[in-house]
C-alpha cells in the first residue's frame, strides 16, 4: 500500500509506540505537507492579487507619503511571496525524501528526527542536537 492512499484515523499522531517512519507516520507528513503547500500558495496567489490592486493604487498616489506606504507594502508582499516559494521548494524535497524513504532522518546523522520536532518543523532534516552543532559550526565559520 502507498503512503499517499492511506487514509488515517480522525485525530491519528505518529507515536513512539509505532515503527519510525512506517507507513502511517510517512501518510500523515505527507498529508501535513501537503496542507501546508497548498495554504502557502494560496497565499502567494492572495498576496499577489493584492499586490496587482495596490500596484494601480501606487499609480493614483499623488501624495509622497501614501506612494512611500504603497511601496514599501509592495516590498513587504514581494518578500512574503519569495519566502513562501522557498517554503515550497523545501517542501518538495521533504516529498522527495518521503518517496525516498529518507523523511524523518537526519541528514549527518541518519539517527531518526524526533517525531516533536517534525510536527514543529516539517521540513526539519536533522535532529535538534545535529542542527545545534551545524549551527555552531556555521557560527565560527563566519
């Protein structure tokens, strides 16, 4: 059975008690992620239907002060919008990794990524002790 096609108990979390990254667990970040890909782009397509109509409003701003407001909202939107694709690109590497059997896994590990931290951080690919380090690391780099 495909991961994609499982469908999973109302209320159903991964547990500790299960085998990591079986097929519930991979059904359940997969369905997570791609909730989540779809509200970031609807937002994207939110934010850029407002940035269309502000776009005609920054036209008509005689007023120095309400053209800086317009523009300065125009940056603020353009920025949500690239962030969110940079969301979605890491998105679909986690599908990526889910196909691959690697989701749940770190990356300079390949210990298992605590179940806690990929409900909080679903495009996480380490565990918390590896980020730390490669954030430390990143730290005396710099």
């Amino acid at each position: 059975m495909n991961y994609k096609t499982i469908k999973l108990e109302n209320g159903y979390k991964p547990s500790d008690k299960e085998p990591f990254m079986c097929e519930k667990h991979r059904a359940y970040f997969y369905k997570k992620l791609l909730d989540w890909q779809d509200e970031l782009e609807r937002q994207i397509q939110d934010t850029l239907a407002r940035l269309k109509e502000s776009a005609k409003d920054l036209q008509g701003a005689a007023d120095e002060v309400d053209r800086a407001n317009e523009e300065a909202e125009q940056l603020l939107g353009m920025r949500k919008v690239e962030r969110n694709r940079l969301l979605i690109k890491q998105i679909q590497k986690a599908f990526a990794r889910l196909d691959n059997k690697n989701y749940g896994y770190c990356v300079d590990t390949g210990e298992p990524i605590e179940l806690e931290r990929l409900e909080i951080r679903l495009i996480a690919t380490r565990t918390a002790d590896a980020q730390a380090n490669h954030e430390d690391n990143d730290l005396k780099q710099a």
